[in-house]
C-alpha cells in the first residue's frame, strides 16, 4: 500500500517550531534586557490598604534623596486622562452603565491594595525603592468590602458611594417571558450553583516598559511585552496622554507568556512616558512578582446559579441563569465585556429553545478583572457542564445519554442560538463518542471497584464544550521580497509563545519553495507594521493565516509575472522551487533574488481576508481521577481530549496549544485559590501562597482530533488557543464530583478542589 509522503510545509505540516533554538539558548531578548545608554530605573508606590482616604508627606524628602530623578504624584500628571473603558455595555434596561473613573495615580483615595499613589524614578532601582520609603502616606481607613455575594448586601460597604450600590451593571440575554412559559410547562428543573474561583495570570515574565523621548522628532518609543501594540497604542494616546498616535512608536520583543493579562494598558506605561519626557531620559519600569499578583488584571471570579427545565424525556425546554461577575474596583480595559461575552455561550452544544441569563457586575475593594484565557468562555462551559451532569444524574439517564439527548444535531447546522450564536459545524456526539472510547468508559466500573478496594474514591466525567473565537473581522498581512531571495511578513497579530512565525512561516515557504529559515516574520513593532489587531481570542491563525495565504499568493503572482518577461514565457508554466523560478520541466530559471534585482519597486503582495462570523471549536475532554479521602489528594489517573478544530496547520504546535490551556484548566480546578481577608489584603500574594499546578500535578494527555471544517473561515480553521481552558475544569471537577458522591455522599463540591477543601466536604458528608 502506497502511503503519502507528509508535506513539507504547507498546511497540515508536522513544523518544528523555529522560534526555539534562540531562546533555549538564552538568545532571546525580553522587555528586561533593554536597557538603553543612560536609562533610569522607577518605582510605583502602591496602597497598603484596601479602602482609605490618603495624604501624602515627605515629598520634598524623597526628592531630595541623591540619585533621585523625578518623583510624581497625581498633582504632577493632572494633564493625564483616566485609564480607560472600552466596553461600556448597555444594560437590559437600556441605558448604559457608568464607569468610575480609574486614575493613573490616586490623588485622595485608594481603592484597593495595590492602588498606584506615586511614581518615583532614580539612577537605579534600589534608590527609588528607598525614596518610595520616604513618602509618608497618611491612610483614613474606609470600610472595605470583599466577596460578590457579601459586596451586595444591604449594608455592605460601598467602593463608589455616588452610585448607591455595588451593582455595576445588568447585562443580559434571552427572553424572559418565554424562559418562564417553558419553566412552568416543564416536567423537572435541575439547579445548580457554581463558583468561579479568581484567579491570577503568572505568566512566566512578568511585566516591564522601556519609555523614550526623541525631543528633536517629539516622538515616543515604548517596549513592552504586549499582545498587539497598535491597539495600545490607541489607547495611550487617544485617552491617556492625548497625543496623536503617530507620535508613539510601541516595539515588543520576545514575551513570556500573556493569556489576555498582557492585552491591556496599565498605568506604568503613560507613568514611564511622561517621566521620559520630562526627564530627556529613557526610563525603565521593571514589575517584579509581588507587583503582577496586586496591579495586574485578575480573571474568573464568578457566582453564578442555574436551573434546567426539562420535559418528560429529559429534553431541555429552558435555561435560568444568573451570573454575578466580580470587577474588583474599577471597571478595567474591557472588565463588562467578558461576563457578556461568556454568557452568550451559555447554551452550549446543547438545544436550548428558550433562555434567560443576568449579568450582574459587582465592585469590590479587590484588583479588577478582566480578560484571562478564554475571557468569560470557561466560565460559560464550566456552569453548562456542571448543571448537565447534574441533570443526567437527578434523570438516571447518566453523564452520556443527558448530553446525547440533547446536542444540537448535526442535521440542525448551522443553528443559531438563543444569544444570535450561529454554530456552522460539527459533530458532537460523534467527538463524545470518541473520546469515551478512548477513555475506556465502559470499564469505570471496574477501576472504581478496584479503587475502593484499595481504599480510595475515582471518579470520571466530562466536558462537551463548544466556544466562540476568531471573533469578526481581519488582520492585514504583507509579504516582501528581499533583495537576497528570502521573503518577509509583516502582521500585526503578536506572538506570546505560541509559535507564530513557525505557523505563518510554513505557509509562506510552501507557497515560494524555500526553507523556513529563509522567512522573517516582523510582529511587535508599530512603525514597521501599518496596522494590526493583536493576539488575543484565539484570532491570530484563523484571521491571520487567510491573509498571509492570500497575500503570499498575491506575490507569488507578481514573481512568476516579472520572470516571465526574462525567461520568456507564460507565468503559467513557471514554478518557484528551491529559490528559483523555474520554467516547468526545464532546467531554465531565475533566482528569487534576480527577480527582486529586476524590479523597478519593492515587490509585495499585501491583504486583509475578513470573516464575518466565529470559529467556533468544539470538542469533548474526559478525565478520571483518584481520591485518597484520608489525605483530600487529588490524582488524575487519565485524561482523553477529542477536538474539532475544523483544520489543522500544524499539529505539533496545535498539541502544544491544547496541552497548555489544559493545564491551566487543571490549575484551577484543583490549584488555585485567590484570598482576601475582610481587610482586603491579599494573603496569596506570592508563589510562597499561590499555589500553581506544577509538573508533577498534570497527567499525560492523549490529545486527538475530529476536525470538521468551518464554513465561515477562510481556510476552514477553528481558533485553538484557549480551548484547553475550556474543556478543562469542567471535565477534571465532574470526575471529583462523581468520586466524592459515590465515596462520600458529597453533595456538591467547587473549585479549587485543594486536598484540603476535599478532606473537608468528606469530613462534612459523614456528619
């Protein structure tokens, strides 16, 4: 049997992934290894207290200390804007909600710990720390609110009291009235509440910014570890310092990870900007640890209640839900929009006619929330799947057949569902079936008795989830060619990691027959790329690669048009292989670079493919797991991922992906546990208390895909970025559910699931 031979490059190809050997060799260069002759080093005084009215002293002192360049306050920068909204909603009453306003620095009263109250800048970083010590903050303690349900009570506290509540804002969809008519005709309703535990991003770097000041062009240049600068650099000059955008150039080199956290703008960067203009001096702001956990954007914290009517066959006929989502103390970059955007996934993979869902905002004097991989979308499957497998155990039709029953069929495609999500295709039950095939479902039983004759409690369950990304639109892509036969892109999407130039490159060097290493990809840099969209929604391949397919094509046109005219002939019988353009069948050819010698211009092929719908993967995680009820120890014994991803352009780096969000996903459901005390301090506020899934807590993945193309991307592509984390906690928290119930009797049980969170609900059940 002849078998096929596996591409090269090109589509499908097993690519290794180019970006590694620099920087397993220590070659790669982060935002902390710029440091530009001259440069000073700064410091952000930061509030220790959650609530307070403050007054400052010792000014004079702090700058008077030697070394000390510049210390501002919010007196010194009252020509700055606020940080700002960018997704102000409107509510399901129809107005528009408000939105506090969040200074670059506080000027009399802080609203959480971690507030910026001033910003100080000296010869190095020690120095500024030590005149940071010489401010006297006078503190009037305020009441301090913490916790969604706690912060909306009655006589809770109030972190904005011109609003006269906690309430943010009501977002919502659904149909209410239709929702009740189906609840009240219904035969059963299952109910179900749910935590969404905080969480905090700790991506390997932390974050840090670079500012100069070109006082000859009046011009500004900011590095950063970002996920896209153009849309930074929007916001730093349209709503912070009020500078046209052409007067800041925003460079991004290598970034250690970002997960939506690194999407924002965050106070450093105009703070670092303004000192370097004032100064005439590059200035460098460096986070350290302790910073990300209090300054960056915290994700999840959700509460979130549920009901599922049903009728006589277990069919659903209505959907309840009421999420309260924590904003902390101001409303972030885009903090409204991701409970909204979760909640427009609440159906599911399931066949939902009638819908009902809130979003309720809450303040808190906690960090703000806002975009953590998968933005509102783990949220979204997490409650669905949790409250499916309730109704399958309450029916006795069990964890299978409730899902099976109810999927959306294949022959319903495209469906559009109660919250205008247009599903295109897939294949649910058949990515289900799979997976408990792979994940020997049938024979539970027997492990589980084998278990508990070992004196222990396994348990499995699963996640059939479905997700919107790739979001509409596009990302414009420009192929060159250079002067020595090698080709290079320009994209405005920004790698974190996930392989980038590895993913575009292997288009790009199949469609001009050269080697990957003869392909530059430039992301990251706002002068050289006109414009561009960031990474973030898992958009960058199935928006950016379209466009670089199309645009490579567009080239490849051009080439094959000026060799035609010296090698006399149609640019039809020309073929590029090797570096060559090669008449078809012949020996005769013109090199790459000869082409580009002959031109009288730069030749390039530049286009933005858009698509006006999601992606919208999909697929089913099965995990099983095993309990020790005298320790609350946690194992996971097994762990089966189906997907539909529609295409796959590189399965290598696509596992990768998968693997990554999933054991994120696992870190928070048994990991990680956000703490404030009703003080509003932090307790977890380093990896001393923090505790992150190690190595050591993930099992091997047997990762698979059951691709059905999409028919509203281009190329046929679902984003894959962030499914890991979707698919994840669900799976991991039915299958402790499950052991806990038939160990223990275990009601309910949420995340973290911590050894001794399980230990506990054991000990509860028996009393």
């Amino acid at each position: 049997m002849n078998q096929m031979m596996p591409t090269k490059f090109g589509v499908g190809a097993p690519v290794r992934r180019k970006e590694d050997a620099p920087l397993i060799k220590g070659e790669g260069i982060y935002t902390g290894d710029v440091s530009p002759a001259g440069c000073v080093h700064a410091h952000v005084l930061r509030s220790a207290m959650a609530h307070a009215r403050i007054t400052l002293a010792g000014l004079d002192e702090a700058r008077a200390l030697p070394g000390v360049e510049l210390v501002l306050t919010a007196a010194d920068i009252a020509d700055l804007k606020p940080m700002p909204t960018k997704a102000v909603m409107k509510q399901v009453d129809g107005t528009t909600h408000a939105c506090p306003p969040q200074p670059v620095l506080c000027s009399d009263t802080v609203r959480y710990v971690g507030d910026a109250i001033a910003f100080i800048v000296a010869s190095d970083v020690n120095t500024a720390k030590s005149a940071a010590e010489l401010i006297e903050v006078d503190y009037e303690p305020l009441d301090v609110t913490v916790g969604i349900e706690a912060s909306l009570a009655p006589d809770a506290p109030l972190v904005w009291p011109e609003f006269g509540s906690n309430k943010a804002f009501v977002l919502g969809h659904g149909d209410a009235d239709k929702c009740k008519a189906a609840f009240k005709a219904a035969d059963r309703v299952v109910s179900i509440k749910v935590v969404n535990n905080r969480l905090v991003a700790n991506y390997m770097e932390p974050r840090g910014c670079v500012a100069e000041y070109d006082g000859a062009s009046d011009r500004f240049t900011l590095t950063a570890g970002t996920q896209g600068g153009h849309g930074m650099r929007g916001i730093i000059c349209d709503d912070i310092l009020g500078i046209p955008q052409d007067k800041l150039r925003i460079v991004t080199p290598e970034v250690g990870g970002g997960f939506g956290t690194k999407m924002f703008t965050y106070r450093e960067y105009p703070l670092c900007l303004t000192a370097a203009k004032r100064l005439g001096k590059p200035v460098k702001w460096t986070g350290e640890r302790m910073d990300h956990f209090v300054t960056d954007a915290h994700g999840r914290d959700n509460v979130t209640t549920a009901e599922l009517a049903l009728d006589k066959d277990a069919r659903i006929v209505g959907l309840k839900i009421d999420v309260l989502a924590s904003m902390g103390a101001y409303l972030h970059q885009f903090g409204p929009f991701i409970p909204f955007v979760g909640t427009s996934m609440s159906t599911g993979l399931y066949d939902v006619p009638a819908l009902a869902v809130t979003a309720t905002g809450v303040y808190e004097n906690t960090v703000p929330t806002d975009a953590y991989r998968g933005a509102g979308r783990p949220e979204a499957a997490y409650l669905i799947e949790r409250l499916i497998e309730k109704a399958g155990q309450e029916t006795g039709l069990g964890s299978a057949e409730i899902r099976r029953r109810n999927f959306v069929k294949s022959e319903q495609l495209p469906y559009t569902t109660q919250t205008g999500r247009m599903y295109d295709t897939g294949d649910f039950a058949g990515h289900m079936d799979k997976a408990m095939e792979e994940a020997d479902w049938a024979g539970f039983e027997a492990r589980q008795k084998a278990s508990a004759a070992n004196g222990k409690f396994r348990g499995i369950g699963m996640c059939s989830y479905i997700e919107a990304c790739a979001f509409p639109g596009g990302e414009e892509a420009t192929v060159e060619l250079n002067d020595n036969g090698t080709v290079t892109l320009l994209i405005g999407t920004q790698t974190n990691g996930q392989g980038h130039a590895t993913s575009y490159g292997q288009i790009i060097a199949d469609q001009f027959g050269i080697d990957l290493d003869k392909v530059e990809v430039i992301q990251g840099d706002t002068d050289r790329v006109r414009k561009g969209g960031g990474t973030g929604g898992s958009r960058s391949i199935p928006l950016g690669l379209p466009s670089v397919n199309e645009a490579s094509k567009s080239l490849v046109k051009k080439i094959k048009d000026q060799a035609a005219e010296k090698l006399e002939v149609g640019a039809d019988d020309l073929e590029l292989v090797d570096g060559l353009v090669r008449v078809v069948g012949t020996d005769r050819q013109v090199s790459l670079a000869e082409v580009a010698a002959g031109a009288s211009q730069k030749l390039f092929g530049q286009e933005e493919v858009k698509q006006v719908e999601a992606t919208y993967p999909n697929g089913t995680h099965i995990a099983e797991v095993e309990i020790d009820p005298e320790t609350g120890d946690v194992e996971i014994e097994n762990y089966v991922i189906v997907d539909d991803f529609g295409v796959t352009v590189n399965p290598i780096l696509l596992e990768g992906q998968v693997q990554g969000g999933t054991a994120q996903a696992i870190s928070q459901a048994l990991c990680e546990r956000t703490v404030y005390d009703e003080e509003g301090q932090l307790l977890t506020a380093s990896l001393l208390d923090y505790h992150l899934a190690r190595a050591a807590d993930l099992p091997d993945f047997n990762f698979q895909t059951r691709n059905v193309p999409s028919t509203t991307n281009a190329m046929g592509i679902k984003g894959a970025g962030e499914a890991g984390t979707i698919g994840g906690c669900a799976s991991i928290m039915n299958a402790v559910q499950k052991a806990l119930r038939d160990g223990a009797g275990v009601g309910h049980i949420d995340m973290p699931a911590t050894p001794s969170r399980v230990w506990e609900a054991i000990q509860a059940a028996k009393s």
